[in-house]
C-alpha cells in the first residue's frame, strides 16, 4: 500500500522539492499547525527584557489562525512582544504599587487606588490586558451612570440590621429601597482616566500596542446644578465681622482663605517661617491633608506654580498678628505639654488641626454670623469675583488665585455678581481695618 502525502492545501500543487520548499519557513518565524479542535501557531519574539521566546495564538480554523499568525509576525518585527500579559486586575495592582506609590503623592495614590478598586476592577480586573477592547471600555463606561454605588458596594449591606442609632442601620439598597446613588460625571471622568493612565504605562513598557481608553466616549450627562456656591460682599463681610467679634480662634484663616483664596490645605500647613509681616509677604509651599487615615505635611502645593511669594494685604496682617499672640498666650499656659511645630494654625495643645473639624467650625460660623452655608472651599470663588470686582487684571489674579492657566481664571472667577459694588468693597476695607488704614496691597494690584 503506497502512502499519500499530505501537505497543505493552500500550497500550489507540484513536484515533492517544490512543496517542500514553500512549506518551509525563515527561521524565528514559527509555525502553524493542527491543535486539539483547532489550530495554533507560533512566532519566535523578543520580550520587552529582550529574551527570545515563542509567543502562541489559537483558532477554531487555519485561517483564522493564519490570519493571527500574520499579524503577530508583523508586530514582532516593529517593536518587543509580551509573551506572559496579565489581567486587569493584577496590571493595575503592580501599576498601583509600583509606579505611582513611590513616584506620586500620597493624594494621588489613594485616589487612583479608590478609583480602580471600586469602578475600575470590579468590572473590567478579568480581562487579559491584551484582550481588553474599546467595545469592552465602552460597554462599561456607558453602564456605570445607571448604576447604584451604594448596591455595587454593598455600603447599605455592611450596616448593621439593627442599631440604636437610625443613620448607621440599613436603610435603603439591602432593605429593598434603592437609593439610587449613581457616580456624577467627574467621577465617572476619573475612573475612566485612571484605567487610561494605566494602559498608557502598559503602552510605555510595550505590552500593549494602544491604548483602548484613550478611544472610549464619556456618556452625556447632566451636570449637577449646587446652589449659589459663592457669597456677596455684603456676605462675607458679615462672616469675617462675625468670627472678629466672636473672637473665632480661627479668624485669621477665614480671613486668608477670603482675601487670598488660600485652599484650607494651605492654610493649614502654613508655618510661621513663610510669613515675613514685616516686609508683608507670604509664601505659600506646604500643605496639610488627611490621606488615608493620616495627616500628611507635603512640601509642595498643588501645581509648581502654586508656590510663590504674595503680597500681603493691611487686613491679613492684623489678623496674623492677632493670631501669633494667641498662640504665644496658649504656649505659655501649656508650658511643657506645648506640642506646636512651627504651624500658624494649631489647637490648643499645638497639633495640627483637623481638616474635617475646620468645615464644622466654617459650618457653624455662618450659622452664628446669619448667611448663607457654602463649602469652604467656595469661598476661593469669592475672593475671585473680589479681585474681579476690583478690575484687577486677570493676569494678576491668576497669579494670586495661583491657577496654571488663565483660562480657568477666566471662565470661573471674573462672573461679577450684580450685588457687588464698588461701594460695598470700600465699606468691607473701612470695616475691617479703618477707614485710616493701608488699602494698598492686593487692592492695589493691577487697578
């Protein structure tokens, strides 16, 4: 019985050494062949560590194999192949630990790391990386504005059935009644950007060819209209005479966070060493915040252009000084259990204040001076539409407000309210340091 060669079908037909001949391959381009129900192939690549190792594909057929193979073998060419690619998850986990925890902020670590437990992982983490598809992203993006965090979470969950405190037993998703706590748009934004931030360093470290969430589209969604976010003059006024009167222990910075529109990190991470009253300048370098559960010092703001020396107005520096004897009076009668480090803004005992306990004490403040409850950090949107008001020029309110670009000090803090007035702004300068005292400082800037 004569055996029957069998070569490949797509091969034109001719003598044994011509078949031969074009079944054969260059070396390092693999091979192709029959494999379990299917098919499979491989091509010899280098690795991104520059090790020469067989990178495999499969398929139901030959040419979908082929087709694979092809353009694995074209890729191989250009750039280093991954032979071994991770999940979404464990990527994200590496990325996490070891590129942005010792390479970025405490701040924006946990942010990152918030964002991809929560949003990122739990939708997308099985996914091989190389296999995650735009339609994949996408699919996922245009689901999270529909979904309840607090059902996805299990927050409701993980409160106790019974307590004795209504606000911290179930209540809503695990009782049956969603509360519809969907992700806003930033959220949903920064999620988004985290996965692609990701895939960008995967791209850097050639495991992926592209990036996938670069090409997604954010869902049009509503913004969520706050209420007035910012007070009139008339308001602010009567919250800095309120806290003066009140002898408000943080008086001096209601009045840095208004006149200077410091954030409240900067505020309280201020030390006595970047104030020089003498000369009137400050110079704004630290910043405090709580960051997982500790209270974090930084040595730099929150954009390089953040720190820079500002001229510091009459009313700032009567308010410092005010507070500086305060705080020698509370040294003193502390003696030794004085625990203050060079901080402008301390409690009694000289720690660092709490960044949560400043929004309660603002909170109360407008309640006992009779306006209108804003958020702390509105108040920066104030002091914008102050200096606004004050025509000074935008190039030098962005860099009092210490914005990166001028257009965000454009389109956010030049909206002059009707009810602002030059009137009113000489009435809160007359107020609040006399009508005989020195206007000159910011006022002055850029009129």
């Amino acid at each position: 019985m004569t055996k029957t060669a069998v070569g490949n079908p797509d091969e034109p037909e001719g003598d044994g050494k011509h078949k031969r001949r074009n079944r054969s391959r260059a070396n390092g381009e693999g091979s192709i062949f029959p494999y379990r129900n299917g098919y499979a192939a491989y091509v010899w690549v280098t690795t991104p560590a520059g090790d020469r190792k067989k990178r495999w594909v499969y398929g139901k057929t030959r040419d979908v194999v082929h087709d694979k193979y092809v353009k694995l073998l074209n890729e191989a060419k250009q750039r280093p192949i991954a032979t071994t690619v991770p999940t979404v998850e464990k990527y994200l986990t590496y990325w996490l630990s070891e590129v942005i925890e010792p390479n970025r902020e405490a701040q924006t670590y946990a942010q990152y790391e918030t964002l991809a437990r929560l949003y990122v992982i739990p939708a997308l983490g099985r996914k091989r990386l190389d296999r995650l598809t735009v339609r994949d992203v996408q699919a996922w993006v245009n689901k999270l504005p529909k979904t309840c965090q607090c059902c996805a979470q299990g927050k409701d969950a993980a409160r106790p059935e019974q307590h004795s405190d209504p606000r911290k037993r179930q209540r809503c998703c695990a009782i049956g009644r969603c509360c519809r706590a969907y992700p806003s748009r930033r959220t949903i934004q920064a999620a988004r950007n985290t996965l692609r931030a990701a895939l960008t360093h995967a791209q850097t470290e050639e495991i992926l060819s592209r990036n996938v969430a670069r090409m997604v589209k954010l869902p049009t969604m509503r913004k969520r209209v706050r209420g007035k976010a910012s007070w009139s003059v008339e308001e602010a006024r009567a919250f800095l005479e309120s806290a003066q009167s009140g002898n408000d222990p943080l008086y001096a910075a209601w009045v840095l966070i208004l006149v200077m529109g410091l954030r409240k990190g900067e505020v309280l991470g201020l030390r006595w060493e970047d104030i020089d009253m003498d000369a009137g300048e400050l110079t704004v370098s630290m910043q405090l915040q709580r960051v997982r559960g500790q209270l974090v010092h930084k040595e730099r703001t929150k954009t390089e252009d953040s720190t820079g020396v500002m001229p510091l107005p009459a009313i700032c520096i009567t308010a410092l000084r005010l507070r500086e004897e305060r705080q020698k009076a509370e040294s003193a009668a502390r003696d030794e259990q004085w625990t203050g480090k060079g901080l402008v803004f301390t409690t009694r005992p000289g720690r660092p204040i709490e960044p949560r306990n400043v929004n309660r004490s603002f909170a109360h403040r407008c309640k006992r001076a009779g306006v209108r409850s804003i958020r702390v950090h509105d108040t920066r949107h104030t002091c914008g539409r102050l200096l606004a008001a004050l025509d000074i020029h935008p190039r030098t309110a962005m860099q009092i407000l210490r914005h990166s670009q001028i257009s965000i000090t454009m389109e956010v803090y030049t909206e002059v309210p009707t009810e602002v007035t030059r009137e009113a702004l000489k009435r809160l300068g007359d107020s609040l340091t006399g009508p005989d005292g020195d206007q000159s400082g910011t006022s002055d800037q850029g009129a």
